[in-house]
C-alpha cells in the first residue's frame, strides 16, 4: 500500500527533485546543487546550505505524516510552505534508498543515516560535512519495474527534471541553482543567485538572451478580489511552436487551465496561427483562498474568484500588446529580399560584361 501511494507522488525522478528542492527552500537555502545520473534514476542529489535537520528529528524524517511545517489542524487554512502533508520524503524512500546527511548551526559534527521503507536503517552516526542537508537517491523504482520500464529514456527524464529547475531558477532569481549530470564536469544550469539578481537576468542565462531581450513586465494587481500579480512576456517580434507557459501561485509551480486560456486568447490576436508566446506569471493570493492540497503531486491548486482574476490579468496582458502592436517588423524577409535583389544586379552586371 506504501509503494502504491508513494507511486502517486513520485510519478518520476523530476516529481522527486521538485519536492526536496520545495524542502530545500522552505529551510532557507541560498545555493542549491544538484547532479542527476540517467535522468536522476540511478541517482539523484542534491544538496543545500539550509537550516539543517535536528537530531531527534532524524529516526522520524522518512516517516508518512511527519512535518515540521504545521503545528495546528488550523494551519491547513493558511499554509505559507511548500510542505505540509509529510508525505515526499516518505514515499521517496519507499521507491528509492535514501541517504541523508545533514548538520545545523548549533551542531559540532554532521550526522550521516540511510533510510529505506519509510524506515532508520540505523542509528544516524557522525561524519565531516557543513551546514546544511545533501540528500542522494539511489535507484529509484528499482522495487517496481513496471513503473520504471514505463518512463521515458533517460534523456527525456533528465530533460524534465533540468526544466523543474530552470523554473524555480526564474522564479527565486535571489537563491543561486546549479544543475549537472553526475560525471559531467560543467553544469548545464547555473545561477549566480544574490540580492540584486532578477528573473530576467536568470532568464538571458538559462533561456538565452535572445528571448529575454524581447520580454516585457507586467504588473497587476487588486483589492476585490484580492490578489496581485507580475509577470514576463514576449512582445509580438518572439513566436515558439508551442504555448510556454511558467506559472506560480503563492510561490508555487502549479499549472492553471483557466489562466493559460486566458492567456492564450490574448496572444491569438497578435501573432500568427499556430504561433504562441512565452509567459512566466506570478500570482500571489490570499491563502485562505487557496487550497493547495487537490492533487498528489501538488502541481494543481484551486482558488477563489478564479475567473475574475484571469480576466483581470487578461486585460493587463492586452493593454501591454496593444503598446506593442505596430512593433512587429520582418527583419529576416527584408533582408533576404535585399540579397536577392543585389545578386540579380550582380547577374546583370556579369550578362553586360560578356
């Protein structure tokens, strides 16, 4: 029953990675690395400069239910982390074999343990390392091959997980993110992180410059209902053959019919058919209105007064394109056809002199 439910949450490696990168943020981490081998199925680490894990919470920390984020039923109404329900790290190590090592501020050594099944396989013992937590997971579905003969190949799991990291990069520009595959020497992700740090800087070095050059802000924001909201998008001179939608609500990568069609509807006006735009948006709600718990993967939220504030973020983006209406230009086109017409001269010119 264990694997059965572990298999809700961890549907793959990058479902696992998304989960203990939340739990390397709600602890306050800075710099974050992780290193992936065959798509993070044979392993997966990753490590953080985090508060750390107490000792006497070490026997527990793999166990289902168990949660340092929540200290009353009420709190449910209000959740303002990443985790709540205890569930990740559990079902991880009933899929996987899990090593932590971790060491607080007020520890003089750090503290080394192995968990399997949800279990202490034994006593945690002492061993060099710094402040912080680095987890490596080992093997995942070995105990379920179905499951795992199932995924993708290693190539597009890698793939997946190297964009759950490219969107916390942009979405916490301040905490600096490095992704590499295990013998890989140079990282394929990394962001410098530090205070003055912007998603847009993080998106010239992760997407390229020539998307973030086209970007423009948006903001919005409301008192009935209350929310407020910002954003990137590309202007009418960037098209992709596929909707890129990147989309956090109170800090949380989820995904949101409603508000993907309201932006797309936007956009259909502007570009060409079958072309669609970039967006990263940041909704911020109240969490009393939020209910983050309706999917086992937490990649779902529902929330209030959904389809007034996707209008109201639909209007923002129009009046935003609408500034950019007569940008659209054919750099390309134009060029070719002065080539074109300067190697017709130059033919005539060369028919002359025969």
């Amino acid at each position: 029953v264990n694997r059965i439910a572990a298999g809700e949450v961890v549907v793959r490696p990058a479902n696992a990675l998304k989960e203990m990168m939340e739990n390397c943020l709600d602890a306050g981490s800075k710099h974050i690395v992780i290193a992936l081998k065959a798509g993070g199925l044979k392993m997966l680490r990753l490590e953080d400069d985090g508060h750390g894990i107490r000792d006497e919470d070490m026997p527990i920390l793999c166990e289902r239910f168990t949660t340092s984020k929540l200290c009353a039923y009420e709190d449910l109404n209000s959740i303002a982390t990443f985790g709540f329900r205890g569930e990740a790290l559990a079902s991880i190590s009933h899929v996987a074999h899990v090593t932590v090592t971790t060491m607080t501020a007020k520890d003089s050594t750090a503290r080394v343990a192995q968990y399997s099944d949800g279990k202490l396989r034994a006593p945690p013992r002492a061993c060099a390392g710094t402040r912080g937590t680095t987890i490596v997971v080992e093997d995942m579905f070995y105990n379920n091959p179905t499951r795992r003969q199932a995924l993708g190949k290693d190539s597009i799991e890698h793939a997946k997980s190297l964009d759950v990291v490219q969107k916390y990069a942009i979405h916490y520009p301040k905490v600096s993110f490095t992704c590499r595959k295990a013998a890989g020497a140079v990282a394929e992700l990394h962001t410098q992180g530090g205070a003055e740090a912007t998603s847009r800087q993080v998106i010239s070095a992760v997407l390229g410059s020539a998307l973030a050059s086209q970007l423009f802000d948006f903001e919005v924001s409301s008192e009935e209902p209350k929310f407020s909201c910002r954003g990137l998008a590309t202007g009418p001179q960037w098209t992709a053959r596929s909707m890129s939608l990147t989309l956090f609500i109170n800090n949380r990568s989820v995904e949101c019919a409603a508000l993907k069609r309201a932006v797309e509807n936007v956009f259909a006006s502007v570009l060409p058919r079958h072309q669609h735009p970039w967006v990263y948006l940041a909704l911020d709600l109240d969490p009393t209105t939020v209910d983050v718990n309706v999917h086992p993967t937490k990649n779902q939220v529902q929330f209030l007064h959904e389809e007034a504030i996707a209008e109201k973020v639909q209007c923002i983006l129009a009046l935003k394109l609408k500034e950019r209406a007569g940008s659209r230009t054919f750099d390309a086109q134009t060029s070719l056809l002065v080539s074109t017409a300067a190697g017709s001269a130059r033919q005539k010119t060369l028919s002359v002199a025969r």
